[in-house]
C-alpha cells in the first residue's frame, strides 16, 4: 500500500485510501489519534494511563497500546497514514449508482447469526473495539435471507449487469455461522435452484472449532473457508491478546459435542492445556 493517503471527509470522518488498489477504508478515532500522537512526540514511550477521544470516550492505557501494535503493523507492511490537508472529498450517490453496482456485485455476504462459540478479545465485536450492535445470539430468519437473494439476482439477471455468467460469491458470516448449518443448507439449496447469470461460488467466515463436525457438508457444498490457523494465530500475537496461555474455549450454545472443550476434540488448534476459568467467565 505504497500509494496510500490518509484524508478527512467534509463530515469529519477519517479515511485511508489505497490509490493502486482503489480501495477506501474507515480509519478508527483511536487508530487516527495514535497517528497524531507518533507525528507529535516521535515516540510511544510517554502514553497516558487513560484519554477521551471525540465519538469513543474514556480509552484506557491497555487499548491505546493495542491500538499502537496495529498501527505499527500496519507501517511494517506500507500504509502510510500522512494526511493530505488539501484533500478533502465530496459527492454524491444516485439511485443508478446503486443499483448498477449491486447489478455487478462480486460478494453477497450473509451474517446468519450474531451468536459465537468463543469469546475472544480481537474479535470486532471485542473489548478493543467501540460502537457495535448489542450481540443478542439472533439468527438471521430464512425469509429474510431469500428476500434479499432475490433483490439481488434480480438486478444480476438485469441489463444493468455488464459481467454476464461473472463469479460472485455468497458468503456466510457470524458470529459463527457454522452454528446455522440447516439455515446455511437451506439458503444453498434456494440459491441453486435460481437461474441467473452469474457463476455463484460459496465462501464462510469460521473460527474452525466445528470443521470436523461438518466436514462432509462443507466439502459436498464446496464451501471455501476463511479461517485462522495456529501459525495465523502466532504471527498476529493474538494469544496474547486474549490474556495469556488461556486459549479460546468452545461453549456450545448449539449444544454439541464439544461444550467445555478446547476448539474441538482432542488438541486445542491453539495449544494450551487449561480452559475452565475461560469457560466458567464466558457469556454464552
């Protein structure tokens, strides 16, 4: 991300731009106050214990420091948060816009549930991050999930589409969506009854702890994954930051075998051998 500007939209939110990859994204009040911070005073030796940052509040010592260790990574590996004072971007969006763009859309992602078989303190939806939705353990109902196919294969099936029989995903997203199999196969088998002119491959977010359950359904759907292994695990200090040697802890709430379990039967993916004070503090 060489060619990345860090800029201040007209409402005065904060955004990164990769110019090469023409991608656009939200960059936190925090992350943004941890960049002022380094260009202020050089270094990160002198962070307060606690600080309010306009649209977050109260942040403490501990989350400042997480928030560094992404801004460091992020360096590392060549986002270049420099603000462009000059920059400033405006606009508007039409109907057509909208419309034409989800007519060629590449990725429908699902959420099927807010519910999760862990707890981890990364997560988005963790005690790093602000300003989320209350997780309720919800599933996302079926007729809600075929309205929403159909909108969109309509505008597929439209004139407005320009990327006839092109690939696009449809993407099960939590929570833990492997907590909604039946849901997940119903929805598999509408969207393969559909004719429409797109190529349609399936794709999952999963934390991996029911695989070995549902081996054979991911497998027979042919349901690409995107999971975190242990060496993912290790290279991203995450370990660490969901508070030492205590790994993650299956909880079950689908009521399988696992409950009280290290992710799964057997070995935790993530090592380890005590998880009892991780289980008893879980919400779930």
């Amino acid at each position: 991300m060489e060619s990345t500007i860090f800029t201040t939209s007209e409402k005065g939110n904060n955004y990164y731009m990769d110019l090469k990859k023409r991608i656009v994204g939200y960059v936190h009040p925090i992350m943004s106050w941890v960049n002022i911070y380094e260009k202020q005073n050089g270094t990160f030796d002198n962070i307060p214990d606690s600080i309010n940052i306009e649209g977050v509040g109260d942040v403490s010592k501990d989350t400042i420091q997480y928030y560094i260790k992404k801004h460091k990574f992020l360096k590392l590996h060549g986002l270049n948060l420099n603000r462009k004072e000059t920059k400033k971007f405006s606009g508007s969006i039409s109907p057509y816009m909208i419309e034409y763009k989800i007519a060629n859309l590449a990725q429908l992602t699902l959420e099927v549930t807010d519910a999760c078989n862990l707890n981890c303190k990364y997560c988005g939806y963790g005690n790093f991050y602000f300003g989320y939705d209350h997780r309720e353990n919800n599933k996302l109902p079926f007729d809600v999930a075929k309205r929403i196919i159909d909108y969109v294969v309509g505008k597929w099936n439209s004139p407005l589409n320009s990327s006839y029989k092109g690939l696009s995903y449809i993407s099960f997203y939590g929570g833990e969506p492997l907590l909604c199999v039946p849901l997940i196969e119903k929805i598999i088998e509408y969207v393969n009854s559909l004719e429409m002119n797109r190529e349609i491959s399936f794709s999952m977010t999963t934390n991996g702890v029911l695989i070995d359950k549902h081996e054979d359904f991911l497998v027979k759907n042919k349901i690409k994954l995107n999971q975190l292994s242990k060496a993912e695990m290790e290279r991203r200090e995450l370990t660490n930051l969901m508070g030492g040697d205590i790994p993650p802890v299956c909880c079950a709430p689908c009521g399988c075998e696992y409950a009280g379990q290290q992710c799964g039967s057997g070995d935790s993916m993530w090592g380890g051998s005590s998880i009892q004070d991780n289980y008893d503090a879980n919400p779930y």
